[in-house]
C-alpha cells in the first residue's frame, strides 16, 4: 500500500466515509428512531436480527455473483443497493409509527446497507490488483473519523428536533456515497487498462459457497470464531444507549460515547502501514482478539459514565485493528478467483454476530439488566476468541505442511 495521499485514497476515503455514517445512521441510531416510533427493546432486537440476517445473506451472494461475472462492475451493484435504500427512507420519513409498515422498512434499510461495505472491501482488493496507488488504512480511517462526525452531530440534533430527522440524514449520506462510488469505479477503470494482465484473474472459474468453505476450512473457522465475539461487540454497539441509561446519561452522551469509540480507532488505522515489522498480520489479528475480550470485559465493569469512556480506549487495539487487517489476511489466505466472496464473508459473520447480538441481547437487557447482559457478552467474547486464534493456528500448520510437501 502506498503511503501518499493519492486521488485514488481520497475517492475511496468517500466511499468509506458514506458507508459508515450510514452505519452510524442505521445501527448507532436504530435504538433512538425505533424507540421515539414506539418500539421497546425487545422488538428493538427482533428489528435488527431481521435487518442483519438479510444484509448477511445478501452479502455473499452477491460477492459469489460478482466472481462469477467479472464484468459486473461494483459500482452498478452499489448504486442500485443505495437507489432502494432512498425509498425505504422517504417511507420511514412518511410513516415513523410503530407498525408492520416502519417495522419491515427498518428491516430492509438495514438488510441494503451492509452489502454496501462487502463489495467496498473487494473494490479495494480489486484496486491493489491494479497496482492503483490506495492506502486502505487511511483510507479506513477516515470510516471511523465520519462515523465520529456524524454521531456527534446526530446525538445533538435528534435531542434538539427529534427522531423523525434521521431519515433525511441517511438521505444526505446516500448522495455522497453516489458521488464516491462514481469516482471510484473510474478510479478501477484507468487502472485496469493499464494492467494488461489484470484480465487474468477473470480466467479463473470462481468456487461456489460449498467448495470454497471446503476449500478454505481454516479461515471459515476462524470466521465462525469471529461470529461469537461479534455477538460481544455487537451486545455493546447495538444497545449503546441502554449502557449511557444505565449510568444516567441520555442520547446526547450516547452520541458522544460512539464518537469517542470511533476517534481512538483512528490513529491504528491511519498508521497500520507502520505497525512493528517484527510481527506478522496473523500474529497482530490474534492479538486483537484478545483485546475484544478485555474491552467487553470493561464495558460490563465500568461503574460510571467518565471510566465507560476510559474503557473504549481498548476499541483501538481490539475492533480497529482487526478491521483494518482483516481485508488484507483474507486476500492473503482466500485464493483471488474468490476474493469477493472472502470479503463478502468476513463482513458478513460480524453481521450475523449482531443478529444474535440484538435477539440475546434485546431479551436479556429487558429480563436480567446491563451488566449481567455485558458480563454474559465477555463470555461470548473469550470463547470466540479461543476459537478464532486456535483456526489461525491451524492454517499456519496446514502452510508448514504443504511448503515441508515441496521441498520433500
């Protein structure tokens, strides 16, 4: 990855950005819209497993169509996932009532958001093949440093005007994702024209779901690890506000809160380029496993609101750094014929972590209370995490054995 600040960075920062705030839009502040349209925490959850489950399964079928049309181009996909999400949102802005119609909106405004990164995440793949000049870090950061913008801005005007504004707010996001998706998609252009053999890795047939989870059994377990800790994660991020209550702050703190967790993930993912050579990507992912268990372990414990933001300190060495990491393991480990797919996965387990997330948690937050609920998510956690390091292992012995077959 290069280090400068290219065009190319900066149209993908726009795609990054948009995507994020979108995030913070449909998740960070699904608890507020829901809530001021008459939801309790329950149906809450029930919302967000529903919205989770359908962006997971649409994820990786379209990563798998996408392999296996190659001349499909990411941007058409997008920008017909972001043309759906704008009239979901008119219908939330029409009807923010509590009923079948604001219910199965909310679901598919989330279900057409997640794709949204899965096929980002192979569009930068896609352009590092290209040799163009990205620094996906950077890049990245820029997701975390507009999710922190908007959060602050959202926790102050909904207190001030009120849920019914977050519709146009997702709106406003959508325009800029349009307008990065454009440059970006010319950015891919220019570049594969100027790689003759780029046309290759479309010769090569793309697995199917079946095959490529046999062929690539190490990764799926280390994914099927990460569903677990995503439960964790998720508990904490889908019911944030539950968390500020429980203390006695309100949406306002609540905003503040997910802006903090989003600054400290900045700079690790600004400088991943700078990381200690000493150790391997592989080794600094385990090392952010780790961390998910600590960093949930301290968000259950945190007595009050001032040592709650001391603990998303941990958010950097734990969430930032896998995902900043995470796209180039599962490039260098996935064989490239199925590099949409293993991008489209990656995501989608963390997604389908936060539908488990909202139905254990909706329940247990509404039955057992906050900590209890935080405390049962670092056990989540550490198991996960047990899992997760043990698959990583697993392939590096795998690779030990095939290079021992070669040279035999």
């Amino acid at each position: 990855m290069k280090k400068r600040i290219t065009p190319v960075t900066i149209h993908y920062m726009i795609i990054t950005g948009g995507f994020w705030m979108a995030f913070c839009v449909v998740t960070a502040y699904a608890a507020v819209f829901l809530h001021g349209a008459g939801y309790d925490d329950q149906e809450l959850g029930i919302i967000l497993a529903l919205g989770n489950v359908g962006g997971a399964a649409l994820s990786p079928v379209l990563g798998a169509w996408i392999d296996r049309n190659r001349k499909i181009r990411h941007a058409a996909v997008i920008n017909v996932l972001l043309g759906i999400q704008i009239l979901l949102l008119i219908a939330l802005r029409m009807k923010p009532e509590r009923g079948l119609l604001c219910s199965a909106c909310y679901v598919l405004y989330l279900a057409f958001v997640m794709p949204v990164n899965a096929l980002n995440l192979d569009l930068c793949v896609r352009l590092e093949h290209a040799k163009a000049p990205l620094n996906f870090g950077l890049a990245r950061s820029m997701g975390s440093f507009s999710f922190v913008i908007l959060s602050t801005l959202l926790g102050i005007l909904t207190e001030r005007l009120g849920f019914r504004m977050l519709p146009f707010a997702g709106m406003a996001v959508i325009a800029l994702q349009f307008a990065g998706n454009r440059l970006v998609d010319r950015d891919l252009r220019e570049a594969e024209q100027s790689l003759p053999e780029s046309s290759a890795m479309s010769q090569e047939k793309s697995s199917s779901l079946t095959v490529f989870v046999r062929e690539n059994k190490a990764f799926c377990l280390m994914l099927f690890g990460t569903i677990i800790i995503f439960i964790a994660h998720n508990t904490d991020g889908n019911f944030l506000i539950n968390l500020v209550e429980n203390l006695g702050g309100g949406p306002a703190i609540m905003g503040y809160l997910a802006a903090f967790t989003a600054i400290v993930e900045v700079p690790v993912m600004m400088f991943s380029d700078r990381l200690p050579k000493k150790w391997s990507r592989v080794q600094y992912i385990r090392l952010a496993f780790v961390f998910f268990v600590l960093k949930t372990l301290a968000y259950a414990l945190a007595p009050s609101i001032p040592l709650l933001f001391a603990s998303r300190l941990l958010q950097a060495p734990s969430y930032a750094l896998y995902t900043v990491l995470i796209v180039g393991y599962a490039d260098e480990t996935v064989n490239r014929k199925d590099s949409a797919k293993a991008q489209s996965l990656a995501f989608s387990m963390t997604t389908i972590g936060s539908v488990l997330a909202s139905l254990i948690g909706g329940n247990m937050f509404k039955t057992a209370g906050v900590q209890p609920t935080m405390l049962t998510a670092a056990a989540f956690a550490a198991a996960g995490a047990a899992i997760a390091i043990s698959a990583t292992f697993w392939k590096a012995k795998a690779a030990g054995r095939e290079k021992g077959k070669e040279t035999a």
